[in-house]
C-alpha cells in the first residue's frame, strides 16, 4: 500500500502540515530509498506503508478497510466450498445434497423473517470476503467486522445487516461475535449460491408444542371436563391437589408441576368444541359442532322424505 504526502498529512504518528510531512517522510525514505517512488502519472512521492509509524499504519489501515465495506459489491473471488461445518451441519448439507425434495421443503417452510436473517448473514460473509481479497486473514477479517458491528463504526447497511444476523428479539447486545461469524463464514464457504446457502445460514425456528404433545394435558382436562363447569382456577388447583398427591414419593416431578400460566396457554390452543367437550350436553353441545353440508346429488328423486313428526301433507 502506497500513499502520498496529502495522503498522509495528520494522520496519527506523522506532522500535520503537508511540508512537515514532506520532510519527515523523507527523513524516514533515505534510510530505505525502495521505500519511496513516483506515483504514476504525476510528479508526487509516494511512500510504502512499511516504513511509517505503527499508528500511522493502523490508521491507513483502518481507513482502507472501511473504503472497501462502505461500497456494496460482491466480492469477485471464487468461494470454494469446503467440508469444515460442524458435523449436524455437515450432515444436513449432505442430506438436502441427496434429496433435493427435502431441500425445497426446507425452504418452502422459511418465514419471510427466517430468510432475512439468512441473507443478512451471507452479506456479513460476504463482507469477510471482501476484506481477505484487500490482504486481510480470515481471521483478522472476522475480528475486524466483529469489533466494529460492537463499536458501531460499520456502515449504515452492514449495521443493520448485523443486527438482523443475530436473530435474537429484544436483545440488548450490540454487534455480532466472532464465533458466530466464523460458523456463517464456513457455512457461506461450504454451500451452493442460492436456497442452498438460505437453508443452511437460516436459523432454527422454535415450532409450537401441539396440544396433543402436552403430556399433562389429559390429566388437567380430566378436571375441566365437569358437568358443573368449573372456572379454569379452579380446574388447576384440583388438578394441582392431585398432582401432588401421585407424585409424593418423587420430589423432582412433584417440582415439575405445571404452572397456571402453563395450563391457560395449553387450553388457548385448543378449539371450542374441545374445550367445551363434558361440561355441555344436548343441544348446547351440538352448538359447538361443525356444520356438515350433505351431498344429496347421489339420491334419487323421492329417495328420501323429512317429516316433522306431527303431519304429513300430501
């Protein structure tokens, strides 16, 4: 990296006028004259960035890089793809790899949210790429964005890029760490361009427990499930009496007792007609069943007749 006395005039390590410079630049280039060379196409000086200061050289470098992250292109090098994933990851990639069914279920299940956390982290390995291309190591690249997404001195786009990355809602923390980016990295290097590389960079989405999957659920509707229609507090604490009375002998379930928040999130997912199976009979009951159109297309004319019981009028 060469650079000029304009170019170099203030920053850190070196005399703030152009003159001054000059002259300390020259000072530091006849001890190493290679050091020092015309720039092409004019009459200035140039200087290599290894005969200046340290902090003048940190500074240069600095500056370089953040040149590079603020314009958004792609990197031109060719990523070659890699088996360095951790071994679940490795094995999902070889998977989707050999059915690719299973790879556009994968992608065909994203939320629109999962997808964007997927493509904020390819721009974040992208930006890494980019910083190897300029002569940076890998590592030296990942510390690099790391520490600036913390300090927040990144540019406007890879900001918020590093805030959707970390897919995590509410949180406090600033920027992305250097282990989560390491992994994004290896991923973005193992994967093909495209639903590939979403599917693999997308995080985990927590489904929501079926009713049916809830254990102790039975067993809390057995107390619900009331002709005299008990209140849900009141279901709860006959169910909780219970409970503690079955597991007496064993302190860690009788501890794991469901909680009444528990129960009521458990009894929100369930529909009507379930929630009010056993505490209605008759026609309350068959309010809450599902209206069922009958298909009369199959029966012959006068295949059937509806009386009402009382009179039948010719």
């Amino acid at each position: 990296m060469w650079s000029t006395v304009s170019e170099l005039a203030g920053c850190a390590g070196v005399p703030a006028t152009e003159r001054g410079c000059r002259k300390f630049l020259d000072n530091l280039a006849s001890k190493n004259p290679s050091m020092r060379r015309k720039r092409t196409g004019t009459k200035a000086f140039e200087y290599h960035i290894d005969s200046l200061p340290i902090v003048t050289q940190e500074e240069l470098k600095n500056r370089y890089y953040k040149e590079i992250l603020s314009t958004q292109q792609v990197s031109t090098k060719e990523t070659k793809t890699s088996s360095n994933i951790g071994s679940s990851d490795n094995g999902k990639l070889a998977l989707i790899r050999q059915c690719p069914a299973l790879l556009e279920r994968e992608v065909g299940s994203l939320t629109d949210k999962q997808k964007e956390i997927a493509d904020a982290r390819a721009v974040l390995a992208m930006e890494v790429e980019k910083l190897r291309d300029a002569g940076m190591s890998r590592t030296a690249a990942v510390n690099y964005i790391s520490i600036e997404s913390r300090k927040g001195t990144l540019p406007a786009h890879l900001l918020k890029a590093a805030e959707m990355a970390n897919a995590r809602k509410g949180s406090s923390r600033a920027g992305v760490g250097t282990r989560s980016l390491q992994e994004w990295l290896t991923i973005f290097e193992s994967t093909k361009p495209g639903v590939e590389r979403m599917a693999m960079l997308a995080p985990g989405h927590l489904k929501a427990k079926k009713p049916e999957q809830i254990t102790w659920l039975p067993a809390f509707l057995a107390h619900w499930r009331n002709r005299k229609g008990p209140s849900l507090r009141e279901a709860y604490r006959d169910f909780q009496e219970e409970w503690s009375v079955i597991y007496a002998d064993q302190p860690a379930m009788a501890a794991a007792c469901p909680s009444y928040d528990a129960v009521r999130r458990a009894m929100e997912k369930l529909p009507r007609r379930e929630k009010a199976r056993g505490r209605v009979s008759g026609s309350a009951a068959l309010a809450y069943e599902c209206f069922q159109k009958r298909d009369w297309s199959l029966m012959p004319v006068n295949g059937c007749w509806i009386a009402d019981g009382k009179s039948l009028e010719m």
